[in-house]
C-alpha cells in the first residue's frame, strides 16, 4: 500500500526528533545545572510565566521542546543557538515548529506541504552537522517526488488512454463483472504464448508455458467450438478403431485460423493424464469412444515443417534421420521402427510397403504434421538428405493411403487455405494462399500439390465461427464468470440493446433484434462490434492471424484500460487506446508504420485533433465523444483501405462508440467537426476512412483559415441579397449597409439586413449591432435623420454567426480548390470529392443564414422629451423567408403596423399628439410626418395604411367618440373648412395630403351652422318670392320664426349614458358589466325603432410597478382576437 503524506512527515518528525537530541543537549549543556537535564530550563521559564502544565512531560527527546529552544528566547540565557545557526537556520527550525504542530492537530498534508516539510527537516539537520539523519529525510523527499511523478505520469496515461466518465449508474464497469487473467493484468501474454506451438509442447523444449503444455491447463482454458469437438470426437473414434471416424483430417484456414491449436487439441487429447483429471466435456468425448478407463497408450507424432531442415541430416537419439518419414519412424518407435525404414531414409526414397508396416505395428497411433508447405518448399529438383520435391509427394499420398488403409491410424495435416485472389489487369488469377505461410512461387506450388493429395481422402475441418472466437478471446483474456456475473453481463446487454432500439435509425438494423442481444452476452465485454472490425476487416490483412491476432491486440488493450480504471460497461472500438504503446505498436505492424503518424495526427493521443477538440468544446469533451469516434473510425477503417470498398458506414461508427448515458444527437456534430478539420480522413456519402495520403482538407483549412475577414462578408452579403427580401409586411428591404448614410431618408417602412460585421449576443444592451441601429436611427450621414420610425433591423446572431462564418469560410475554400484543380494536380476522384463538398457546404450556407438573422430591432421612443432606444425581439422560426419571418413577428408583437382602425389614429390624436389635435385639426400629411418621424407612435408600413384607416371613418357609428370628420381645406382666417365631410350623414371621401381630420366637435358645430344657414336661405327665398295671380285664395304670410316653430320635437328621441364600474374588486366587475348589460343596453338595444347605437367600453388603469409582461401579453392578444380599437400600454415617468 502506498506511504501517505502524514506518514511522511510523521517519520521525518521521528527522525528530526531522534537526530537533534545530541545537537540540542551539547549546545545548551553550558547553561544547564549540574544533574539536571537542559528540558528543566523550559519548566522554570513555563512556571514563572504562570503556565501551570501540571502532568506535563519535559521530555529531552520532544521534537517540540527541541524546537522552543532553538527558537524561543531562553530568560537570562537569552538565544543559546544563535552562535550555531544562522538567522536563516533558526528560521527552519521556527518553521518545523508550525509543521510539527499542524501534524499533532491532525492537519492534512498535500505534495507541495510534504515536500516543504521534508526539504526543511533535511536542511536544519544539516545546519545541526547530522548528515546521515539528513540523507534519510532526502531519501524520503526523493521517494516522494518519484511517487508524484509516477502519479503524474499514470494520470497522464489515464488521460490519454481512458475516457473517464463513461460509466452508467445501473451497469457495473466491465472490469468488476470480469477480472482478467494475471498474466494480461502483468503484460506477460507474451507473442510465444500466442502462437501455440507443436514442436515446443511435443518435445518438450522448455519454451512454453503451462497453458500449453500442460494438458489439464490446456483444456480448462479452451472453449470447445462445434468445429474443435467435432476433431476430437472423429480423432478419439479413430484411435479406439471406429470404422466410420475419418482417417486423414485436413486442418485447413487461413492465416491464424486456429490450425496449430487444434493440433495441441489432439495432441493433449492423447496424453497420459487420467482421463478423471481432464474437464468434463474432454471426459465425455474420451467415454463415448472407450478412452476413458484402462491403458490409453497411444503413439503420438509431431513433425513441424518449418523445425526441420531438409537439407541436412539430423542426430536424435543416436540416430541420423534424413527425411520425414525416417522422423517418423523416430517418434513412433525409435531404433525399432527407424529400422524398418532405415534404408529408404539413407537414400531419401519413398518407403512404399514398409510405412504400411510400420504403422501396422505401432498402432494406435496419431501423426501430427504441421507446416507441410513450409518443409516441401525447400525440397527441390537436386538430392538433399529430405529427398527430391517430387518425392515429398509420393511420400504424402503414400501416408494418407497407409493411414487410411490401417485401423486406429489416424492422420492430422495443416495446410494453408488458398482464398487469397490475385487480379492482373483486371482478370481474376488462380486462387493463392498468403505469402507469409507458402513462402513464395515454390510454396504455392507445393500447396497445390499438397491440397491434391491430402483433399482426395481428408475430411475437412471446419474452424471456429465469429460466435465461437467471442467465447475463446474471453476464456483465454478473462476469468469465467460467476452467477452474479452472468446476471450483469444479461442487464448491460439488455439496457445496451434497450438504447439503440430508443434510437433507430441511428444504428444498424440489427442491433434492434433479440439476436444481437445474444449476441453481445456471448462478446461480453468486449462489444460485437469491436469483434466485426477484427475479424472482418483486420484478418483480411495478410500478416493479421485471425485469432490470435485479435488475442494479442486485445490482451493489450484490457491491460491498458484496466490500469486506467476504465468505468466504462463495455470495451467497445471507441475505448481502444489506439495511442498507447503496446495498442499501436500492435496495430502498426499489420499496415504500413506510416500510420502511426496518422494517428498521432488525427486519431488519437494528447497531441490529436479529436484530443484538442474535445478540450475545446466540453459538451463533447465530458465524454470524450470525438476521440472515440476517431478511434472507432479508425478500426473500422485503416484494414480496408486498400479493399475496393473501402471504409466504415456512419451508423457503424455510432454503433463503435454509443452506450447508455451518451447523448446521440452529438454524434453526427462531432462526427462532422472531425471531418472538417482532420488532415487524413475521408468521406463520402456515409462511408469515412482514415488513409495514409493526406486529404484536401488541410489544404482547404488553411485557405479557409488564411481568407480575410471581408471576403467572408462579402460571401455572406451576396447570400443576403438573395434571401433578404422585404416580404408584404414592409415597403422595402436594404442589405448589409456599413454606415448611416447608406440608408436614406423614406416614407415608409424599411427592413435592414445588418452587416455581419454588427451581430447582435443576446442580453447585451450595448451589442455592436445596437450601436449600428442606434447611429443609423439618429443621423443620416453627417446629418440627423428626420423619419425615425421607418427603420426596422435584422441582425445575426453573434454565436451563430461564429458557424456561419465557419462554413463560409469552409465553402470558400472548397470552391477555390475545384477552381484551381490543374494547379493542384487533384486526381478525377479528388476533384469530385472537392465539388462534392462544394454542394454540401452551399446547403449548410443557405441553411445557416437563415438561422443566423434572427434578432430583430427597431426604436423605441417615450416621449418627446426623452432619447429613444433601441428594442431588441427575437424573430427566428420555421419560415425560410427572412423577411416573411421578421414581418409576422414584428406584426405579432405590435412592432409593425400593416392595418389600422379609425379609431387608433383616434387614440394618438386624444393622448400622444394631443397637443396638436386641441386645434380642432390636422392635415393628413402632416399626421403622416408625425408617424414617420417620432418612435412613440405606432409603425405603420406605408401612407397607403394610414389612407385606407382615414377613408374607413366615414361609415363608422361611432366617429364622434372614437372617430373625426373630414375636410378638403381649411380657412384660418374664418375657422371654417371647405368640403366637411361628416362620417355617415355624408358620402364616401378623397383622402389626400391635403384633407384635413377634423374633432368631432368642431365638425359638429359647423354642421350646424351650416344647416341653419341654409334653412335660413330656404325661409328668404319664401319671403321674397312675388305674388303670382291666382284664383285661389292665398296662404297666410308666414314669419320666419312661424317657419320654424313648424318644426315638429320628438320627445325621449336620444338616450346617452355614462356608468363608471368599480374596479376595487376585480371578482365584482363582471357581475356589474352583466347587471348593467341586463337592465340598461338591453332595453335600449330591443326598443322598437332605436338606431344609431353606439355603445363603446372604455378601459383604462394604472399600475405603479407596471404590469407584467405576461399580463401585457394576455391582454395584446385578446384585445386583438375581440377586436379592440385601441388597446395599448403605455410608459409613464412617475
């Protein structure tokens, strides 16, 4: 167990106390009495000063009484010390004191406190002349800085190797669920371990471990395939004398197929060990073809091409063997059985009738014969001591006809699987084996003619299955799980498969099915996925062995990741440390050694671009989500990079890195970031890969990172002008102007796209696109601007604008490639590549403006005596059309005006220009010049939305309340206005700049006049009317005033009434509005005859603390769904 902190300063405290002992008593021994001990001095000066330590030790051999006296002024005495340290020294010493204190109370100690508490110690015990007790305490600083760095370097390790924080709170970290065996957890898998070997384990050299040679070892850790039991039950049945078992069996795969193992397999089956000591399965196997009880004496051969030389003669046994057969006799009987064949030996000649002999006698018998290809390819037309290549041949067909010929004779043959096609200009060649195990031309010469007569009669072997290999990289790697085990293993499996199916579509098809459930128990721990990339893409490389391939990377790597305490509940392809030692140096040798510069690069390791993205955002970063998309892009790819369909689809990459906990919407934007700035990886369409050229991107990364700032706006300006129309909600639309001037004086409302160099960041009240507004609303150039209220903004988002100018930057640079593909020398596919990228970061562009210009502004004025402001609104959506977008919003929210009633114009003429309309008048053009100029009043689109409101009173009941008249001019001088138009009595009207709104009641009173000046024309033109002679009798002269007392009165003909509800409790207002609607409106509404009604309900209210946004907002929108006139909040200076 590590030494903590405290320990450490506890022992340099011991050894400080023991080592100042002699120093203290010899400096102060002057001034102590005889027969007292120097401690005394320290009680006397305590019980003079009144501290009573009633029980207390005065110990000499206490560190903290040492130190008071090195430090404390000692009575008349005085510093005792000062002529043996120095002021510096003394200090020390003064220092250990509050160390020493600080330990006795218990106080923690980190690194820097330690190593300031063992550096001290070791330098007052210098100062003191005790260097052996100083080197003790340096020794322990020393030990200490070793741990720190030791500590620093696993962190460091950690850092790059594991992804912390990947753990799942209901799934147990798979390395709790299965401990690995002890010789991965040490690093002592080693390579010979790997490649069982025959000729070791036959021989008995020494070189192999117990798994191996061991046949009980052997047994309890390898998992019986269905192809493996089947070889041991066919070799068992053969040996008893079963007639039906396969004399000759061919053991033929691929490269790391599993051939030599299964040799072992047969080998071990046949030993001396009691059948009772061997695993249960073996026993049954033994049992079921009588093996298993009485004497299992079976001869057993073991000939490894590539451990003989055919050129040589070899000694053994105080024999000379020359040739394979002469080997076999050897191993078969010894100079008894040599004998038989000694004279075919000595001339390398087939031994024809005699090898029938031989194994006639000495069966039971199993010959093993590993690496054939590997002996007859040294064979060639010359005599060697081995015989011709001709005469290997006749000897092969020879032994498998022999065997078969011979009861209890049984024959094991590996030979390498020819499945590697070789094309030459397109047309397909003959099927060849792997280089590494034929050996050249001569090799697949002598694999073809091995496979002729070995296949004739063989029964073929059938290797283990990609389910099977789960179980066999887990016993080897892992310890067997227990119950408890089997259960977390069902529920990680469970709530892994659980996820991708709340996620379909993002993975492959079949992760959804119960069989990958199975699946993934039989992987357990390591993830289905990180088995497919090794055995289906890895063991297509030509030096990758199947599975002792992926044995020999995964040993590394659970090392690497159990030393990191790796949380994670699966190792899967993203949590492979690629960038550890042993990790790539295993990977690298299969490809070129120019990978690993890729992947220091842009795979993995502290200096990697996943790494630094990671750091860079922290929503990836937590997780180390692009590093293991890297990683995982990684496997999946760098083994087909030279296959014609090369690289991993992108659902497989998510599937090499998802588990429970990840948030799966991240995965494409780390996936793309990656894409984007990575030097060597690819893509096209859903398929990456990692290649060893580099690709365009770093090209097109530095153009992006060296365009200047204003051909990036210039790109953008351009995009703006495309999709910055005004919509019908405004007059016009200016893009991108730079300065005030650029934006003229107008009557009507105008969108303004602002630049991109004028974001906007949300809750900045002082945003450069603030200060853009605020200079464009208040001049115009080197003037002020008079039409305050035309002017509406739509700017970008300062954060998304930062994306945008990243793709921006990122099309640009695309385009110029495909522009200068000649001077670039780009390859037909490059240059698609190139264009491609070109259409897709077009769409991202087009996409991105509209998601940029979202913050709409406009100016906000509270009277005339104050400053206007610069209001900010939010105006994003699903609508493409920026303009359509912003006009709905800005309209939604009242910002913008397209329509208005009468009776608002009516409004701002009794409240905001008040002081104007207490003339009685207003010209149209004039109001119009208000409504352009001042931001208190409403923004309305255009003269045409004011026209058609003031064109609209003539048909409106209620004008006198809520309305005006109308008038083509107006005489100053006599008061009067030419062409009054009242609204209803008179006909529709001509609204010009010119036309005058008149108040009600100024209106009202020159209708009277005006109709009591033409009923008084009407009464003259009857007095001066002549008589005309008439036989009638005439009517009676009538006065004027007789003419208009004519005029008959209606009584009760006109009702108006005025009621004030009581708002104190709100609960009441409902009930009076009914009480009054019941007992009062209704009688007048229903009365026979009644018109001209005009009931308008006023409401007005304040509210000191002002009412609140939402309040606001509920009473806007009803207003407006119930058809308010007027319905506005107000801004009041109390």
């Amino acid at each position: 167990m590590a030494v903590s902190n405290r320990e450490r300063v506890s022992r340099a405290l011991e050894i400080t106390s023991e080592a100042l002992g002699p120093f203290v008593a010899r400096q102060i021994a002057p001034h102590v009495p005889d027969g007292a001990e120097w401690p005394a001095i320290l009680r006397v000066l305590d019980e003079q000063k009144g501290n009573d330590k009633a029980g207390f030790l005065y110990a000499a051999s206490d560190l903290s009484l040492q130190l008071r006296v090195m430090t404390e002024r000692l009575g008349t005495i005085g510093f005792p010390f000062s002529s043996a340290l120095s002021r510096a020294e003394q200090n020390l010493a003064g220092e250990l004191r509050d160390i020493r204190n600080r330990a006795a109370h218990g106080a923690p100690f980190n690194f820097d406190d330690t190593y300031r508490a063992l550096d001290t110690a070791e330098r007052l015990l210098r100062a003191a002349d005790q260097p052996r007790a100083a080197d003790r305490i340096k020794a322990e600083r020393t030990d200490l800085q070793r741990a720190q760095i030791e500590a620093e370097t696993r962190r460091d390790v950690r850092e790059s190797t594991s992804i912390s924080g990947l753990g799942d709170v209901e799934l147990t970290p798979w390395r709790d669920v299965l401990k690995p065996h002890p010789d991965v957890l040490s690093g002592r898998f080693k390579e010979s371990e790997f490649a069982a070997n025959l000729h070791s384990v036959a021989h008995e050299t020494g070189t192999t471990s117990a798994e191996y040679s061991d046949p009980v070892e052997f047994f309890r850790r390898t998992f019986l395939t269905a192809g493996l039991k089947d070889l041991l039950t066919q070799a068992a049945n053969r040996v008893a004398g079963g007639a039906a078992a396969a004399p000759v069996i061919n053991l033929q795969t691929t490269f790391g197929g599993g051939k030599t193992h299964s040799m072992l397999a047969v080998w071990h089956l046949f030993s001396s060990v009691p059948a009772a000591e061997l695993p249960q399965e073996i026993q049954e196997i033994l049992h079921t073809a009588g093996l298993a009880d009485g004497d299992r004496t079976i001869r057993r051969v073991a000939v490894v091409g590539n451990e003989i030389a055919a050129g040589q003669a070899r000694h053994r046994d105080g024999l000379t063997v020359r040739t394979l057969w002469g080997e076999i006799a050897r191993q078969l009987g010894g100079r008894e059985a040599f004998d038989l064949i000694a004279e075919s030996d000595a001339t390398s000649t087939s031994p024809g009738d005699h090898l029938r002999d031989l194994l006639a006698r000495y069966s039971p018998c199993v010959i093993l014969i590993d690496e054939w290809v590997a002996y007859a390819r040294q064979l060639g037309d010359d005599d060697l001591p081995g015989g011709t290549f001709e005469t290997q041949f006749t000897f092969a067909q020879l032994l498998t006809e022999a065997v078969a010929a011979t009861p209890g004779a049984l024959l094991l043959v590996s030979i390498p699987a020819s499945d590697v096609r070789r094309e030459a200009d397109g047309i397909t060649a003959e099927s060849v084996a792997s280089d590494l195990e034929t050996g050249g031309e001569r090799g697949r010469a002598a694999l073809r003619r091995l496979e002729h007569v070995v296949g004739r009669v063989a029964h073929q072997w059938h290797p283990a299955s990609a389910q099977e290999s789960f179980e066999i990289v887990r016993r080897r790697l892992f310890e067997q799980p227990d119950a408890q085990a089997f259960r977390q293993v069902a529920a990680t499996a469970r709530k892994f498969v659980t996820f991708y199916r709340e996620h379909q579509g993002e993975f492959p098809r079949e992760t959804t099915e119960d069989a990958y459930e199975q699946k993934m128990r039989s992987a357990y721990p390591i993830h289905p996925e990180l088995f497919a990339r090794l055995y289906e893409d890895w063991s297509t490389l030509e030096r990758f062995q199947r599975t002792r391939g992926v044995l020999r990377l995964m040993s590394g790597v659970v090392k690497e990741l159990y030393a990191a305490e790796d949380d994670s509940p699966l190792i899967m392809p993203g949590s492979v440390p690629i960038a550890a030692d042993q990790v790539v140096g295993e990977l690298t040798q299969y490809v070129d050694v120019q990978w690993r510069s890729v992947i220091d690069s842009d795979v993995d390791g502290t200096d990697s671009l996943p790494f630094q993205v990671d750091r860079e955002r922290p929503l990836f970063g937590k997780r180390g989500l692009t590093r293991r998309i890297a990683r995982s892009a990684f496997l999946g790819s760098a083994a087909t990079l030279q296959s014609a369909h090369k690289g991993i689809e992108r659902n497989n990459i998510f599937l090499g890195v998802a588990m429970p906990g990840d948030t799966v919407g991240n995965f494409g934007s780390a996936l793309q970031m990656l894409s984007d700035r990575a030097t060597y990886l690819f893509a096209e369409g859903v398929r990456y890969w990692y290649d060893l050229q580099p690709s365009l991107n770093r090209t097109v990364n530095e153009r992006a990172a060296n365009l200047h700032e204003e051909d990036v706006w210039a790109e953008v300006v351009a995009r703006l002008k495309q999709a910055g129309q005004a919509g019908a909600d405004f007059a016009a639309a200016i893009v991108a102007p730079t300065d005030a001037s650029d934006v003229p004086e107008a009557e009507v409302v105008r969108l303004v796209y602002v630049h991109p160099q004028f974001p906007h960041k949300n809750k900045d009240t002082d945003s450069r696109a603030i200060r853009f507004a605020r200079d464009v609303v208040a001049n115009r150039g080197s003037a002020s601007r008079e039409r305050r209220n035309t002017i509406v903004f739509l700017a970008a988002d300062e954060q998304r604008y930062a994306e945008l100018e990243s793709i921006v930057r990122q099309h640009l640079a695309w385009r110029s490639v495909v522009k200068d593909k000649d001077h670039l020398d780009l390859t037909q596919q490059r240059v698609a590549l190139a264009s491609a990228k070109v259409d897709e970061t077009n769409k991202v562009v087009a996409q991105r403006i509209g998601t940029s210009w979202i913050w709409a502004l406009y100016p906000r004025d509270r009277g005339d005596s104050e400053p206007f402001s610069i209001s900010v609104v939010r105006a994003d959506g699903d609508e493409d059309r920026l303009g359509v977008r912003t006009g709905k919003k800005l309209v939604k929210e009242d910002v913008l005006r397209v329509e208005i009633a009468p009776a608002t114009i009516r409004h701002d003429l009794d409240s905001k220009l008040h002081r104007v309309w207490n003339q009685g008048h207003i010209r149209v053009g004039d109001l119009w010049d208000y409504y352009t100029k001042y931001p208190y009043l409403p923004r309305l689109r255009d003269r045409a939305v004011l026209i058609r409101a003031i064109e609209g009173v003539v048909m409106d009941i209620a004008w006198p309340q809520t309305g005006f008249a109308l008038a083509l001019d107006y005489d100053a001088a006599s008061g009067e206005f030419e062409g009054l138009t009242v609204p209803i009595e008179d006909g529709p009207a001509i609204v010009n700049d010119d036309t005058y709104l008149v108040a009600p009641h100024v209106a009202s009173a020159q209708r009277t006049r005006e109709e009591r000046a033409a009923q008084a024309r009407a009464l003259s033109q009857v007095v001066e009317t002549p008589a005309q002679p008439s036989t009638n009798v005439s009517p009676p002269a009538v006065t004027p005033q007789a003419a208009a007392g004519n005029a008959s009165v209606v009584e009760r003909a006109r009702y108006e009434g005025r009621y004030e509800v009581d708002a104190t409790t709100p609960d009441a207002v409902t009930e009076k509005l009914r009480e009054v609607i019941d007992e009062v409106v209704r009688h007048i509404v229903s009365a026979p005859g009644a018109e001209n009604v005009s009931i308008v309900l006023e409401v007005s209210a304040e509210n000191s603390d002002g009412f609140s946004e939402s309040v606001a907002r509920t009473v806007r929108e009803n207003s407006r769904v119930l058809g308010f006139d007027k319905s506005d909040f107000e801004d009041v200076e109390w």
